[in-house]
C-alpha cells in the first residue's frame, strides 16, 4: 500500500469531510481522516478491517494523513482517542510518535467492555511529527 488514495465516497458515509481509502490490491483496507477542531487542533480517526490489522497498514495510511494535515500552516496539534483497552490503537498512535496526555472515563448508554477503564487522548504537535520524518 502506497499510502491511502484520498476519496470521498459512501464507504463510510456517517462521516463528515474528506476521508482517505486505503487499498491493498485494489481491495479497501480501511479508512483515515483529520477532522478540524478549534484552536489549530486536529481529529484522526481510522478504522480497518479486521483481516488488515497488524500488517502496519494502520500506521502507515495515518502517517501519510498527519503528513498530508500538517501541510495545513494553521494546524500545530493532532489528536487521536481510544479505549485504554485498545492496546492495537494504542499502539498505532505510539508508532506515529504520539504521547499520551490523560485517561477520561466517560458514561456510555450501551458501553463496550473495557470502557470503564475510560479512553486515553494522545497527540502529536507539529515540532515533534517534524522531528518524527527526519
């Protein structure tokens, strides 16, 4: 995979802005995206399919979509969450050189297991993913 092939499609609809594809022999892998927020902070997000996770496919479409975010002169921060039991994820936001800042638990209506251990918020500032391409 040569880094996700920017679309917009109906892959995954419920989601607002431009998403990034990943494909693996013409065949979707999964999706990334970099939502805005205020303040010059960004959102990722991504999800794949689970027959792709541990093949570093994760990390290398979100690499390509930081990149392709701080190209944006206003953006100075990117954020990324997830369950403090998602170690996969974790772990993805470890490798593209995100710390992590704090652990929130939070009320769900119809929580998954491990939620009670809340979700960790991690980010990455411009300086360090600079740092992280040399």
């Amino acid at each position: 995979m040569a880094g996700p092939r920017r679309r917009r499609d109906h892959w995954a609809p419920q989601l607002p802005g431009p998403m990034w594809i990943g494909h693996v022999d013409d065949q979707p892998v999964g999706w990334w995206a970099v939502w805005p927020r205020e303040g010059g902070v960004a959102e990722l997000g991504y999800r794949l399919a689970r027959r792709w996770w541990r093949q570093g496919l994760a990390v290398e479409g979100a690499s390509a979509v930081v990149t392709e975010a701080f190209a944006d002169p206003q953006l100075d921060v990117v954020r990324a969450e997830t369950m403090v039991v998602n170690t996969g994820s974790r772990g993805v936001m470890r490798r593209l050189g995100m710390r992590e800042l704090r652990t929130e638990v939070r009320e769900w209506g119809e929580p998954l297991p491990g939620a009670e251990l809340g979700e960790v918020i991690s980010e990455i500032t411009r300086q360090d993913w600079c740092r992280t391409l040399s």
